[in-house]
C-alpha cells in the first residue's frame, strides 16, 4: 500500500475548507470514536473550518491540570503507555520480543543518543479520539530538532507487535532538550495518515516528506534560545501517532503505578526528579 501517498492525500483533504462535506465528516469522527467534547474549546462540528482544525482542538480552559510541583515531570500528551523502562545496552522495548535502537531512534548520529545511553524511555501511543497537541513534561531548553525519513507504518499497539523497528522507521521529528537535571529527547513519530507533525518554533516539519536526515541547532542563551515551561505546548500531530520520550541514566523514576496501557492525561503525575 502506498502509505506516503495516501496519506498526503488524506491531509489534503484534512487541510480543506470542504463546508458541510468538512462538517459532516467531523460528526462522523466525533460518533465514531465516542469523543467528548465538552472538554474543547470549540464544542460543535459546524465551529471548524478545516478537520484538522477539529482534529487540533484546544482544550477549554481549566480541561488539564498541570501539576507544577519543580520535583515531578507531568504527563506530556493525552494517550496510553505502550511501553517504558530502562534503556539497556543502547535498546529500548517496543514489544515483546522486540527491541530498536536508540541511535536508530534519535536519526543515527551516536553523540545525539550518548546522553541517553543506561537512562530511561517511556512511550505513549495517542489514539485517534485523543487530544493530539503536545506539552513539555518539564522545563527545558530546546538544543536540536531532527528530520528523519522513514516508513509509514500504523502505529497502533498491534502493529508494534508486529513489525520490528517500528519507531526507528517510520518518518519522525526528533527533539532534544537540556534541563537542570539533564538531557530529554521527545520524538514526535509518523504514521498512515499522519498529515503533518508540526513544532512551535517552527511550524510544519512534514509534509513535504524528506529524504535526507536535517539537523537544526539552537542556541542555549540570547534572544533565539527557545525556553519551555513545564506544561507548555511544543507541537502537535495532524491526524494522531505515538510520542517516545528519553531521559539522561539517574535523571528520572517513572510514577511506580503506571505500566503497560496505563491510560495517560496530560499534566497529571509522571515521573519524580532524582537529580
């Protein structure tokens, strides 16, 4: 199947200001997957232009809370974890009886993963009813973003048992921060249908779709620096996929309550600093 394909196809639908065929398709969405939307912003179908306008929605005020506690790391993303844990031997988990890389993972350059090396992962699959903007888990400072070329594989918890490498390679956009208590990576991962990933800093990453790996630095002080609050939103997908976190060896302990399809709610309670 032609995945890039029919995906930029969709998102160019998704994109279109289609009058009532736009609206007729956001209610069909909206019964589908059983979404509530008293918690948006804009409450009904006819209020959106474009469907990934609905698909984008903000949050009512008050919807989230961030927890703001300086000692804790929140939820970055409405979803659920599809795996977390140690990062062993340069190996994350995707599945059982599957492992990817990190440098893989993080565009193939090994100073980019060395941070990371013996820290921790967490993954968090977005389902398509859920809220698909993204929110830093704690204060930060971006340092480097990374296209990275790739497949178009679903992302869905199946698919993850099924297709080897899943994450390291579908199409992402690695992003890599500094903090007070280390280094964080957040890699925002493509899927079929995923329209476009999108930042904050600097609008659409894909489409177009790439073939080439390209690396932007930033600078950690001065008038260009890009500094994060703790709850701020960084990017969003278009038409939803999976968000991989990793954190720097000694850096974090996950919420000792939370595992495998644990159902995750942007803001609340994620991991504790231990630095």
């Amino acid at each position: 199947m032609p995945k890039h394909a029919i995906s930029r196809l969709v998102g160019k639908f998704a994109a279109a200001k289609a009058g009532w065929l736009t609206t007729k398709a956001i209610k069909w969405f909206i019964k589908a997957y059983n979404i509530n939307m008293s918690e948006a912003k804009l409450k009904n179908a006819e209020d959106f232009e474009t469907f990934n306008d609905f698909f984008t929605r903000e949050l009512e005020e008050g919807a989230r809370h961030i927890d703001n506690d300086s000692k804790t790391l929140c939820y970055p993303v409405d979803g659920a974890i599809s795996q977390q844990g140690d990062i062993e031997q340069g190996q994350l988990i995707q599945a059982k009886g599957f492992n990817y890389s990190l440098t893989s993972l993080l565009g193939g350059d090994a100073n980019d993963a060395k941070p990371f090396e013996k820290g921790k992962f967490s993954c968090i699959y977005l389902a398509p009813k859920d809220y698909h903007r993204i929110h830093m888990p704690m204060a930060a400072t971006l340092r480097k973003m990374i296209y990275v070329p790739g497949d178009l594989f679903s992302v869905n918890p199946l698919t993850a048992q099924n297709v080897p490498d899943l994450f390291a390679r579908n199409e992402r956009v690695v992003t890599i921060f500094d903090t007070e208590h280390g280094s964080l990576a957040m890699v925002l991962v493509g899927a079929t249908i995923v329209a476009s990933i999108e930042t904050i800093w600097a609008g659409t990453i894909t489409p177009p779709a790439g073939k080439d790996v390209f690396t932007w630095d930033y600078p950690a002080k001065g008038v260009d620096a890009i500094h994060l609050k703790k709850g701020d939103e960084m990017g969003r997908f278009k038409l939803g996929s999976t968000v991989v976190s990793t954190f720097s060896p000694n850096m974090i302990e996950f919420n000792k309550s939370a595992g495998e399809e644990t159902v995750t709610r942007l803001g609340e309670h994620y991991a504790d600093i231990c630095s």
